[in-house]
C-alpha cells in the first residue's frame, strides 16, 4: 500500500496518474492556443502603432493637435459596447489606454 502519497492501491494510483495526464494535456492545448493569440495580439499592436505613427506625422504636417482626448474616449466607448459586458468597462479601459501611452512614447521617439 501507498499511504504515504494517500492511495491504498496501485489501480487508484493509475487512475489519478491518468486523469492528471489528462488534465495536463488540456492545459498545454490551452496555453499553446494562449501563446499563438497573443503573437496575434502583438502583430496587431505593432499594426497600430504603425498607424498611429503614421498619423501623427500627418497632423505635425498639418499642425493638427495631436492629442484628441474625445477620439480616445470614442475608441473605449465604442470597444466597451462591442464587448457587451463580456469585459468590464474597467479592464477594456486599462488595455487600451496602455496601447494608447505605449504608441504615445514610441511615437515621441520617432
């Protein structure tokens, strides 16, 4: 007996080794999905930071301000509604706002 690992036999002891084996294989099909969206999710930011470069050299030619706080507010209401309470209000806020900041610095680099 195995009383030391809290099985009295060795077919209880295969069984969980089993549903553990199982368990684990789930989680990594999980975080190999996790791991292919976020280089998704990074190709995209990348994408948009592009952009928002690209339009902020077109306001500095311009001389159209380049801080429009009503445009961000419009992009996080807009994505609030689109996520119809999937994410909270909040959270949406705080990833985009960080995107935002980070293109913000990278765009004063440039």
């Amino acid at each position: 007996m195995i009383y030391e690992s809290g099985f009295e036999n060795l077919s209880r002891l295969a069984r969980f080794q089993s549903i553990l084996f199982d368990m684990t294989d789930t989680i990594s099909r999980h975080r190999k999905k996790i791991d292919e969206l976020d280089a998704q999710i990074l190709d995209l930011i990348e994408q948009r930071v592009d952009e928002a470069i690209n339009i902020r050299h077109l306001k500095i030619m311009q001389k159209i301000p380049l801080f429009t706080p009503a445009r961000e507010q419009e992009l996080i209401n807009r994505l609030v509604n689109k996520s119809a309470g999937h994410l909270p209000a909040e959270v949406i806020k705080d990833i985009w706002m960080t995107i935002i900041k980070g293109g913000k610095r990278i765009g004063d680099t440039q």
